[in-house]
C-alpha cells in the first residue's frame, strides 16, 4: 500500500472509529458524551470521604476549557446530578461531586456499555480482542507523549 493511502486510510479509519465511539457510547442517560464524562469521572474520583473535584480539576482532567466545565456543570445540577459544594475554610473554593441520581445514571450507563462491549469482544473474539485493546493502548501512548513533547517545547 502507498504510503498517501496509508495516511488517508488511517484518517479515515479514526474518523469512523471516533463517530462510532460516540454512538456506541450515546446510551439512555439524558445527558451529552461530555456531561456523561464529567460524570463518569467525578463517579469513580470522588468517594464518601472526598468533597468532589474543583472545576479546575475537571477541565485538566477532561481537557476542558473552564467555560465548557462551568456550563456542564450548571446543566447536570439542574437535572438534579451533580452539586456544588463550597469549601471549609473559603467560599470561593468550590467541589463538584456527583449526587445519587448522578452516581445511580453513571451505573446504569456503565451497565449498558458493559452489555454493547461484550458484544463486541464476542465479535472480535477473545484473542483478536486482547490484541486490539494493547494496540490501543499502544497507539494511545504513542499520541499522548508525542503531544507533551510538542506542548513542552
């Protein structure tokens, strides 16, 4: 294969893969992919003892602008699943932290990724699938050092 068939080939190949990711990961939650995220992540950061994550945390963590943290943010506490709380010694100090619908929404969801990913490994079966997830991580690797090498010079 030429190498400018390579290259249109992989491109295209993440771009299925990326709308594909999102379909399979669009479930019955009510909410986005990336309130479903935040979510997802607030769900398995913050446990009984932990007062939530600051915004500021989840836009390092979701690769987020701040605006975009707020907005999700002031959207998943309307719909009743996350809450703001303020710090102890400093009102301006503010933690997200999932509430019970939230963690209730976040286990149905993973429940119903759960059920479409064993499909798919059932698809691939057990060695086509072990193979591809270390690819993945591999390839994943591979991206994220190439993008702190850029960023860090």
């Amino acid at each position: 294969m030429a190498q400018g068939d390579l290259v249109l080939e992989f491109m295209e190949t993440l771009q299925s893969l990326k709308i594909c990711g999102r379909e399979f990961f669009r479930c019955s939650a009510p909410v986005g992919g990336s309130a479903l995220r935040l979510l997802f992540l607030l769900h398995h950061r913050v446990g009984e003892d932990c007062p939530g994550l600051q915004p500021s945390e989840l836009g390092d963590l979701l690769k987020l602008t701040r605006p975009t943290i707020t907005s999700l943010v002031n959207t998943l506490e309307e719909q009743g699943l996350v809450e703001r709380l303020s710090g102890d010694g400093d009102r301006r100090v503010v933690y997200v932290r999932p509430t019970q619908r939230g963690s209730a929404l976040v286990r149905s969801a993973k429940e119903e990724a759960s059920r479409c990913l064993g499909e798919f490994m059932d698809y691939l079966g057990e060695e086509d699938g072990r193979q591809l997830m270390r690819l993945l991580r591999r390839a994943r690797t591979f991206f994220e050092e190439r993008n702190q090498k850029r960023c860090g010079d």
